[in-house]
C-alpha cells in the first residue's frame, strides 16, 4: 500500500488519473477513473480512514480488503466491486475497482424517490449480495447508497467490502446510515447491514434519508441514536419490510429470509399485474378523480402515488401496516382528532337485539399454523348480558371522535389519523405492552361488511409479512347491525401475531371496525380473551 498525496495536478500513487466525480457522501468520495498503465477504465473511491486501520500495518490492510472483495467476487461474480489496489492518503484511504456497470444509487437519488417496485428490486439484489457475504462470515459494516451501483436493466453491484467489517470502531463514512449500535461505538455485524439497507430503501421511496446528516459524526451519530423517525409515506406494501429492518434492538431486526420472501412478493405481484390489460394499470393517481372506496381501516392519502410499472396504489393500507407493525418510536400522532362522525339516519337497533350477538355463517376447518390456536376458538364468545361498567383492571374511555370502549388500565391513543371525508382511525395500546386495539370509523364501505373484509384480506397478503388468513370470512350481527369477522396471522419484527377484525354498518356507506391483535402465542390466554370480550361488549360508536 503506497502513502500518496493528492493533488488535482497529479495522479493517485502515480497510476490513476481521475477523470469524473460521480458520488459525494459524508467522509467518501468516488470519481471515475484510468489506470495509465493499462489504459482501462477504473472506480476510485476514497474513504475517511477508521481508526482501527490506521493502527494496522499497511500491507495487512491492503491483504484483508482485496481478499474480502475477491472472496465475495467469486460467490457473487459480477455483483461486487473486486478490489484491484489500495492506496493510502494520510487520513483516508483510496479502494480502486474495475468500473461497475450502471450508475451510484445515490445519483439515481439525485432525482427524486423511485417507486416501491424498483426500490423493492433494487433492495433485493442488495440483499442476495449481504446474504452471500454473512454466509461467508463477512460483513459490509459501511453500506450506503454510494456503494450500490444500479443498472438501467435493474442489476445492483455492491462495492467498500472491507473497510468496515464487524470492527468496533466508529463508522466514519456516511455516518447517517449507521446502525444504532455503530453510534454506540458497539461495532456491526449482520443486523447492521440490514440496518443500512432498511435506511436506504427508506430513502428510496420517501426522497429523504431516515437520518439527515447532521454536518458533522458525533451530531449525526446521536441522531442515528435518539431520534424517532417517521414511518415511511410512500412505501406502499414494502413498508413493514422497511419498518422491520429499522429496529432500533439488532436483535429484533426483521431476518434477512424475512425481508426476502416480502421482497419477492411484491416482484411477483408485479408481474402479475403486467399480464393484465395495460388499460387498467394507470401509472399515477388521478387527483381530480372521485375518491375510491375505502375498505375497513383504509384512509386516503392526499398525495400522488408514483408506481414503477403496473400496480397503483391510491390510499394507504392501514390493515396491513398494523398487522405487520410499526417502528416503535412513531408516537402518537400530532394529527389532531377528527370531528365526530354524523350517522345516517338508519333504524335503530332492537331492544331485544344481543349487542355482541353473532349469527354466523357456519366456518369451514381450517388448519392454522403450530402458533395459532384451534379454530374453535376463532369467534370470540362475549357474555350476552351487557353492562356499560368496566370490569376490574379496565376503565371506560372516551375519545375526541366520539366513540368509547373500555380499556385495560394504562392504555391510552398511540396514534390518531384522519382524513377530510371524516373518516378516522385510531390506535390504542401502551407502553411495554404488544397488543393493540384498532379503531377505525369510514364513509364509503360497500353494503355488504363480508365483501369488505374480503378487499382487506386482498390487501394484506400482498402488504404483510407471512400472511394467513384463519378460516373464512364470517357474517355476524353485532349490537342490531349487520357486520363480519375475519381473522389472520401475520409476522412482526420475527414475532407470530394473530389478529382478530370485526367491522358493522352504521349506515349506508357508514361503519366501524374493531382490530385486535396479539402475539398469538398468547391468543388463549384469560387475560387476552377477556381484553376482547370486553372490547365486544363495551364499545360504542359515535353517536349509537
């Protein structure tokens, strides 16, 4: 390895011209180059040096990132960036490859976020390429959309094997897509390049890092360490997957097999979709259009949704960014409450009618998953004597948008959204506590509450992470109206939840819908059965 000293009016280690500047982060640099010698054309990158390298002897260094880089070259030929020479500069160090094919991601970035389908194929490719490196017992350690170049065809190339590693010290080079755990000082390891890979796929699809640089490593770093960031807007179905990787515990970081079964199905639902007639595949939203109808739990967006190909997406899919979950530093939401909802007028509800009564459409057996429980348990039994007093451990709330339910103590709203049309939906939990009940109030539900559910169980499995719907869809008759149940499993951050959704007609084209989700280990547990018989029998809609 050769100390040089850089200027513009000479080579890098009297060898390698630099013709053209293609990418600019915090701490590296990347230029297109020439080997004069050969003549042929290189990619020189030149990155802040880590300290840990800077106490090792320089020709170990040189050794450990071009056998790295080959040793990927040769599980992953033509999808990493083989290191041909090493060069030191004092405080930083030069990586020289042969050119990749395609462009940096980050000036693709340049010109704004891509649509969840590329972002979910270039997102794929990255991840065939960290999967073959942890296999191999390497890890990235530095991966930021500089070191992934992007073909016009979708092929990726992965480049800065070796830099990093499992090392504990500090990452140096674009701080703002470190792990948690690298600005601790804590070092990487698989679950930080998944980290990264979450950060850029983030930024992807929203046009915006999920940690903006702060202008400096230690600022940035307790950013990356502190600060919530916000749930993605324009993920559409890869958002659980996005949500997922960035967890703050590497331990609880969506698997790598995880992220790629999501990844493949949505590839696999665009193709699906491109053999459909094209006439019916608009690729923008047509904001002058009337709204579409809304599902249970579907709040519309009012932003335009750009699709890469065949799938539009027009609101967003609140049932399926619940069932899969959420980053845990999302808060409540600072959307205010919406005004309480004005029921049409519809007969009431008979005296005699049983408010948590269910006449059900006789369910098939089905054969759930070892970490569902059996399906006799699937409709939940409440007691058919109403009482409106809350039972010990529970007190009644009521919310700003009118309806009320009893709730365990300590739960309160964790997120509230609405839209102009009225419609609402919100999330009720606490702290340290892994389930949650969803509220959701909308206006424009078709007459039929099983066709309703139907769409939703459409939405899910191409938006949540190992999807199973339990049984079929169940008509019932809840508090006089007319409603249906469905029940699911889903996976959060490797957890197995189980979710059990009710939703009745208030009106015409008016309704609520109750979610309830929990781990599903703890579905037949006294505490859990009780929390939703009460939730059943307590709740009241606006203005019922």
């Amino acid at each position: 390895m050769v100390k040089v000293q850089v200027s513009t009016n000479e080579l890098v280690a009297g060898r390698y011209r630099l013709l053209e500047g293609v990418h600019h982060e915090e701490g590296r640099e990347g230029w297109h180059g020439q080997d004069v010698e050969s003549e042929r054309p290189v990619t020189l990158t030149r990155s802040r040096l880590p300290a840990h390298l800077r106490e090792e002897a320089e020709l170990r260094t040189a050794v450990r990132i071009t056998r790295e880089s080959e040793a990927l070259g040769l599980v992953c030929p033509g999808r990493v960036s083989v290191v041909i020479d090493v060069v030191e500069d004092k405080d930083f160090l030069w990586t020289v490859t042969a050119r990749p094919e395609g462009v940096p991601l980050s000036a693709l970035l340049g010109h704004g976020p891509v649509d969840y389908v590329r972002a979910a194929r270039i997102g794929l490719g990255v991840l065939d390429v960290l999967g073959a490196a942890h296999q191999e017992g390497i890890t990235h350690g530095d991966l930021s959309p500089g070191q992934v170049w992007v073909e016009e065809r979708g092929g990726v190339t992965v480049a800065g094997f070796g830099l990093m590693g499992a090392s504990a010290s500090p990452r140096v080079t674009a701080p703002s897509y470190a792990s948690p755990e690298q600005a601790r000082g804590e070092g990487g390891g698989p679950a930080t390049d998944l980290w990264a890979l979450g950060a850029i796929m983030y930024e992807m699809v929203e046009g915006r890092p999920a940690i903006r640089d702060r202008g400096g490593l230690e600022a940035t770093f307790r950013a990356v360490e502190r600060l919530p960031i916000r749930a993605p807007l324009s993920a559409g179905p890869l958002g659980p997957a996005i949500q997922g990787l960035l967890r703050r515990d590497p331990v609880e970081r969506v698997p790598e097999s995880v992220v790629r079964e999501a990844l493949t199905r949505i590839l696999k639902a665009e193709l699906d979709e491109d053999s459909m007639p094209t006439e019916t595949l608009p690729v923008f939203r047509d904001l002058d259009a009337p709204p579409a109808r809304r599902v249970w739990g579907k709040v519309p967006l009012s932003r335009p949704v750009l699709l890469g190909g065949a799938l539009a997406v027009t609101v967003v899919c609140f049932a399926g960014l619940t069932a899969a979950g959420g980053l845990s530093e999302r808060g409540t939401s600072a959307s205010g409450p919406a005004s309480s909802p004005k029921v049409s007028a519809t007969p009431s509800p008979t005296p005699s009618a049983s408010p948590s009564s269910t006449v059900a459409q006789p369910a098939p057996s089905t054969s759930p998953s070892p970490s569902s429980s059996s399906s006799a348990s699937a409709s939940p039994s409440p007691s058919p004597t109403r009482t409106d007093d809350p039972p010990a451990g529970f007190f009644r709330y009521t919310a700003p948008q009118g309806f009320s339910v009893a709730l365990p103590k300590g739960w309160k709203p964790v997120r509230t959204e609405s839209s102009a049309d009225g419609s609402y939906r919100v999330t009720l939990g606490a702290s340290g506590d892994p389930r949650t009940l969803v509220v959701t109030y909308s206006t424009q539900l078709t007459s039929d509450p099983v066709a309703v559910w139907r769409e939703v169980d459409t939405s899910l499995r191409g938006d949540s992470i190992a999807y199973e719907r339990l049984g079929d869809i169940r008509a019932v008759t809840y508090q006089g109206y007319k409603g249906a149940d469905m029940e699911w499993l889903s996976t959060n951050d490797g957890v197995r939840e189980r979710t059990f959704g009710r939703g009745y007609l208030i009106g015409d084209h008016e309704g609520f819908s109750l979610r309830w989700t929990t781990p599903a280990a703890d579905w037949d547990t006294a505490a859990d059965r009780a929390a939703l018989t009460t939730f059943l029998r307590t709740f009241k809609g606006g203005s019922q």
